[in-house]
C-alpha cells in the first residue's frame, strides 16, 4: 500500500495509511512481552527498598502488588480487546478516546502516555548499567584480577555509561528502519532469551544453590555477615529500615509501580492497524497472553523462590542500604538483583549467571524499540487527522513504516537517560514516579470509554464482543465500573493525597519541582497549546478537524 500527504487545503479528506497487517498472534503477545519485562531482574527487588513490609502469605509487598495488579487488569485487558475488536486501527486510546469521549481528551492521554513512555526508556537504559555493572563488580570482588577490576571500573564510570547507552541508542534507530515482519521476529526472539533466563534462574535457584553457601561466600567476598548487613539496614541512624504488616499505604503505592512495571501488555492494540488475522483473537492472545505469561514466570514462580533462598529480611537490608545508604551496603552499593545472589551463591556458573545479565540486559534494551514503535504509531494516527503536520505519517515505502515518528521518539528516549547524569541526576525513583503521573490518563480513560461506548457509539458497540446485558446493562459497561473502582482509589491514595499533603507542607515550588508535579504540568499545558493552536491553523485554513472525529479512522 501507498500513502499520500493530507491535502493542504479543502475540506477533511482521508487517505490510505500505508501500513500493512502482517503481525501474528504470537508476534504481537511477544511485543507486548518486551514492553513491560525491561525491568525483570532488577525489579525483583529494587522497591523493596521503598515499600518494605512484613511478608504476607509468603510474599514481599510488590510481589503481592504485582499478582493482585495483574488480576485487577484482566477487565482493563478486556476493554481493549473489546475496542480492538471494534476500531482495529492504528493509535489505541487516541483513536478510542477521541471518538467516543472527546478529541481533546485523546489527544491529552497520549500526549502525556509519550512522555512517560519516553522517561522509561532512559529509565531501562539507566537498569542496563546498573545491572551491567553489579555482575562485573561482583566478579571482581570474587576473583579479584586486573581483567575483572577493570572491567568494574569501566561499567562504574558515568562518562562510559553515557557513551554505552547512546551505543545503544544507535542500536534502537537501526531496529526501527526494518520492515514490520522483521522487527518484531527480533522482539519475539528477545521474550523466547528473555523467559529462558527466568526459567534458568528458576531452576538453579529451586534445586542448585546452597543457602549455606551463599551465607558462607557472601561473608567471604563482602568482608560482613548477611546478618551484619541486615543489623546495619535496622540501625541507620537517618530512616532505619521497618518491616511492618502490610497496609493499604504500603500497597497502594506499590500497585502503582506494579502497574508501572505491567503498563505495555495492551501496546499490541497501539499497533492494531497492522495486527493479521481474527482482531479479536489476536488482541485475546497478545493483551492477556503477555500478561500473564509474564506475571506467571516471573511472580508467581521465580521471585518467592529468590525470596525463600535467600531470605526475606536479608534482601530487603541489602535493597534498603543501596538505596538510603549506599557507602554501608555490600559491594559499593551494587543492586541485590538475581544474577549477583546466583554468583555469589555459585561463583563457578559464572558464565550461567553471565548468561543470566546478559538476558536481563537483552530485555531491558528491547523495551525500548518496542515502546518507540508503539509511539510512533500514536504520532501517526495524531498526524493522519491533522493534530500534527501530514509530514509525521510518511510510510517508508521500503519498510512500510513511519521511521520519521521513530527517529524523533527515540531521541527523546536519549535525552531523558542523559537527564540521569549530572547536573540533572534524574535516578530511577524519581524516573518511575514521574512516569506513574503522566500515565494517569491511560490508566483511567478507558474505564470510561467503555462505559459510555454502547449509549454514545451505539451502532459501533452492536459490533463487537461484550454486548450482552446484566441487569439491563452491557457487560462492557460492568467491566468498565469494575476498572475504574480498582484504578481511582490507587491513583488517590498512592498519588493524588500525597501529592495534596506535601504542597500544604512543604514550599509549593521546591516540592513541585522535587516530584516531578511541575514538568507534569508543562508537559499538559504544552500539550493543551498545541491542540487548539492546530485546531485554529486548520480552521483558518479551511480545514475542519473536527469531522475527522465522526468516523473511524482508515486503513
């Protein structure tokens, strides 16, 4: 298929996409996979350091936010597989949104679901050396050679970090000049690594490692106890580490970095221009399918095993102390993350464990062509009705793929991992907490959508799956209810009421700055001029955007 610039004057006419539909089922729950698994190592543990909490049932309290979270998304998954099913086209919520609440509201959920999508990106950039460099730093403390020290020291230098991350960078542009087909065989390759690595870890773990070993190689390769480290974390005389029963002001900000790490297993229906076969069954496999393989392999199975191994007070002192105290913690404060307990643990499998980062890093990198190919699409569909100029929706014709879109994304991707260096010094905390606000949008709007869909786009509900009635009403319209009861109160709780608390006591300003409440807001009003700035330049051109929103956009 072709594609041709919008007509620069008259009135709103459509053209051909250009994009072709040739992503599989499988394919597409694969890209879904590499979305939301960039931070399966490091994730394990790295808010235990934020929200540590007495295990229940056996669980730490983000292994518990992450299960109930992924329950909680079954009806989220349900409504987009029910719009999908309707509006199989390029763009996800902007497309539903915009057509069934109001243009504007579109365009603000992802204009404000790009900038968080691009923070992310620099935040698994970020992940990479941090786990990169945990492995070597351990294999130096372990054999202590030159080779292995100069490794450590190479990975633990910013100037080498920056460099290796715009490396990566560059390997993410080339991704994104291949065809459809071919990039998402190499993201389909990336999960199968990826889930190999999990199921490695699992098995060494459950049957290969020693507990007493490791208590015995840690207190040799550290220089202090595991119980040393876990004393040090209970006495810091700043903020010691407690670990209380779990409450809802643990869990409810836990459930949102849950829904932090989760967010991208609806992407394929982002991409849904170019999704083959039965639209239905293919969002059914790829939403739910990704989201539960991943939950299952990685939540349910490998972290409470890691957690029994190893001990639960113990890796909450070690995540604490890296984070709150770093000169105190093992290692030069490296993260406790899988693949370090394993070497320490079992230091002759150090090419299994190597094996192990290099998965982990695998994983982290395809995030991020997979969250720019995501967002280019959302750019295009903006473009194809004139929000942004007709110069974003040029297809390659090689490749069958808007690269412009890709290549802008992705240098926004860069500048935020560049962010993370001085004299800015974004970190991963602060990274994840600005994303988890401007994703709110995203989260919240189609609980609506799927409310007023059947009374607001009726004959386009009469369409698709989830029409039958309880009580009188679409099941589409319970679903939407259930979602949005789950999603509201965390939003409040965990955010919202914070966010209220710390500007009555803390000088407004510094505390908007400190949180990321005042980019938010930039990035909205910004957001809000560019709309109805384009909105105004059409008009003046003769060109009614509007009318773009009464139909379903082409193919």
């Amino acid at each position: 298929m072709s594609s041709q610039a919008p007509s620069k004057r008259g009135p709103f006419l459509r053209e051909a996409t250009g994009l072709v539909r040739e992503i599989s089922p499988l394919r597409a729950m694969f890209f879904n996979f590499c979305a939301m698994s960039g931070g399966i190592v490091v994730l394990n543990y790295i808010y235990s350091a934020f929200y540590p909490a007495s295990p229940t049932f056996g669980l730490s309290s983000l292994d518990l936010a992450q299960i109930l979270s992924a329950l909680a998304l079954i009806p989220y998954g349900l409504i987009f597989i029910a719009m999908v099913s309707r509006i199989p086209r390029t763009g996800g919520d902007y497309v539903f949104t915009s057509r069934i609440i109001s243009p504007f509201a579109g365009w603000l959920e992802t204009w404000t679901l790009l900038f968080a999508n691009i923070s992310i990106i620099g935040f698994e950039l970020l992940q990479i050396s941090y786990v990169t460099q945990a492995f070597f730093v351990t294999m130096g403390a372990i054999y202590k050679t030159a080779f292995w020290s100069s490794l450590s020291s190479f990975f633990s230098s910013p100037i080498n970090q920056a460099v290796i991350g715009i490396l990566l960078v560059a390997l993410m542009g080339g991704l994104g000049f291949t065809s459809t087909r071919k990039f998402t065989l190499v993201t389909a390759v990336f999960a199968v690594l990826g889930v190999s690595g999990i199921l490695l870890q699992l098995a060494l773990f459950s049957f290969g490692v020693s507990r007493d070993a490791f208590l015995a190689n840690f207190q040799s390769y550290t220089g202090v106890s595991a119980s040393q480290v876990v004393s040090q974390a209970f006495n810091l005389s700043s903020s010691p580490l407690r670990l209380e029963p779990i409450s809802f002001a643990i869990l409810g900000p836990a459930v949102g970095f849950a829904l932090f790490n989760l967010i991208g297993y609806q992407y394929s229906a982002y991409v849904a221009g170019e999704l083959k076969g039965n639209i239905k069954r293919t969002g059914l496999v790829s939403i739910l399918g990704s989201l539960w393989l991943y939950t299952a392999v990685t939540w349910i199975l490998l972290v409470p095993v890691v957690f029994s191994v190893f001990g639960y007070s113990f890796l909450h002192a070690w995540a604490y102390l890296a984070f709150n105290a770093p000169s105190q913690a093992p290692l030069s404060g490296i993260i406790p993350q899988s693949a370090v307990l394993g070497l320490i643990a079992a230091p002759k499998l150090w090419p299994i464990w190597f094996y192990v980062t290099f998965v982990a890093d695998v994983l982290m990198f395809s995030l991020g062509p997979v969250y720019i190919f995501m967002m280019s699409r959302i750019v295009f569909a903006w473009s194809m009705d004139r929000i942004v100029p007709g110069w974003f929706a040029e297809v390659n014709q090689r490749t069958a793929t808007p690269t412009r879109i890709y290549v802008l994304t992705l240098l926004g991707g860069l500048i935020f991992f560049l962010m993370s260096f001085p004299p800015v010094g974004l970190n991963l905390s602060s990274l994840a907490y600005y994303s988890i606000l401007l994703s709110a949008l995203t989260w919240i709007l189609p609980g609506f959508n799927a409310i007023l869909m059947p009374f607001r786009k009726k004959e386009l509900f009469e369409m698709g799956v989830l029409t039958k009635r309880v009580a009188g009403v679409p099941v589409l319209v319970w679903i939407g209810v259930i979602w949005l009861a789950f999603i509201l109160p965390i939003y409040v709780s965990a955010f919202i009421q914070p966010l209220i608390s710390g500007f009555f006591s803390s000088p407004t300003w510094a505390y908007a700055t400190n949180t990321g409440v005042s980019i938010v807001a930039l990035i909205v009003v910004v957001g809000g001029v560019i709309y109805f700035g384009s909105k105004y330049y059409n008009k003046r051109r003769g060109v009614d955007i509007d009318l773009a929103f009464k139909e379903i956009p082409p193919e």
